[in-house]
C-alpha cells in the first residue's frame, strides 16, 4: 500500500513540475499578461515539495 501510495504522489509531482516548467518558460518568452503571476509560481513549488514529501514518508520502513 505504501509502494502505491508514493507511486501516485510522484505521478502527480511530475505533473506539477510539468506545469511549473511551462509557466516558467511563459514567464520568460510569452507576453507579459500570459505569465501567471509569482503567487502561483509559489503555489507550484510548495506542490512539489509536499508531494516529494509524501512519496518519500511512504517509502520510509514502518517501525
């Protein structure tokens, strides 16, 4: 269960890094008003650290 657990949590941190990527490359060669704003930027970075966070408290031994 566990193993399925952090399988789904990276599977959804490749997502947001995804999106995180394109937003990133709008904000460097779209137009100004295409770029989605640093709020989300942030909202995006704090998505990947707790899905990493997630998968790798799944893939700890349980005591």
């Amino acid at each position: 269960m566990a193993l399925a657990d952090a399988d789904c949590a990276l599977a959804g941190l490749r997502v947001v890094q995804e999106v995180l990527l394109a937003a990133e490359r709008t904000r460097q060669n779209g137009a100004p008003e295409e770029y989605v704003g640093d709020r989300v930027m942030e909202g995006l970075m704090l998505a990947c650290l707790a899905l990493c966070t997630q998968a790798s408290t799944r893939l700890q031994p349980q005591l």
